[in-house]
C-alpha cells in the first residue's frame, strides 16, 4: 500500500506500470492503510526527532573516521557514505581495498559490522547503513567501522 505525488505525467505513468503488475491490495492491507492515515499521528514528530538525532550521531561518527565522508540525508533511516577515500588502504594480509565491496567485506571479517556495497546500488564509492536502532547499537556501529577503517594501512 501507498501512494505518491508528483506531475501529473509521471503519475500517470506510475499508475499504468503499477496496474498492469500487481492486482490490487487485499482488504486487511487497506484497512490497516486506512487507519494509519487516519488514526493517531502524535508519535510522528517524537519519532521524527529520534530518527534526526540518530543520523546526526552516525553521522558525526562517520565523519570523524580517516577515510570515510558522509553527508546527511534530507530524509530515510539510512546512509549513504563515502569510502573512497580508502581505496588504495591495505589488509594487515595485504589485500588492497579497490572499491566498496572490498570494503564492506572487510569490515565483515574484521569488525563483524554487516554494511552494504554502494556497488548494490551503482555507485561503488560509497556503501549504505541503517540508523534505524538504538544509540547504543549505533555507538558501539560506529566503534566497529572505525576500528576496520583503523586497521588499514595507507
């Protein structure tokens, strides 16, 4: 369930993608939209205020790394960071991290911290993590990517 809004051209053409590719929401599904739309909305803006202060933490965190560079995003429960500058940085084994599927793998072994390959979504410089968790999680997230990035050789 959802919807969207844009020009009108656009939307048209959401409509007609969308119509012939599912068969409509079932009637548990519409109700639940409805009441979402329709019920309570006073948690929004505490919730809004939890989510900004968790991105500006990590990233703030992201930022202070030697390496990585990460701007806020106007919007979601993710981030989207840069790892280029890591690129050319060596594994104490002595792999050389080239792109953001080095990287995250490599802060998989090393710092067991799952992130994901900005390849995923064709820009391989960068690489995607949630802030949708605690600020405990997030700290101790952040102490692990650190120490990954720490680990390297340049």
């Amino acid at each position: 369930i959802g919807y969207a809004g844009g020009p009108a051209a656009l939307i048209k053409a959401m409509v007609k993608l969308q119509s012939q590719s599912t068969s409509g929401a079932n009637a548990v599904a519409q109700a639940a939209a409805l009441a979402a739309l329709e019920g309570p909305q006073d948690f929004i803006a505490e919730n809004r205020q939890i989510y900004r202060q968790r991105r500006d933490f990590m990233v703030d965190a992201l930022n202070r790394i030697n390496g990585i560079e990460c701007s806020p995003p106007p919007g979601a429960f993710y981030l989207f960071a840069s790892c280029s500058r890591l690129f050319g940085a060596r594994t104490p084994d002595g792999r050389e991290i080239r792109n953001s599927d080095d990287w995250t793998s490599w802060a998989l072994e090393s710092a067991n911290i799952a992130l994901l390959p900005g390849s995923a979504y064709g820009v391989d410089t960068h690489f995607r993590l949630s802030f949708a968790t605690s600020m405990e999680v997030l700290a101790e997230g952040a102490r692990r990517i650190a120490a990954a990035a720490d680990a390297l050789s340049r």
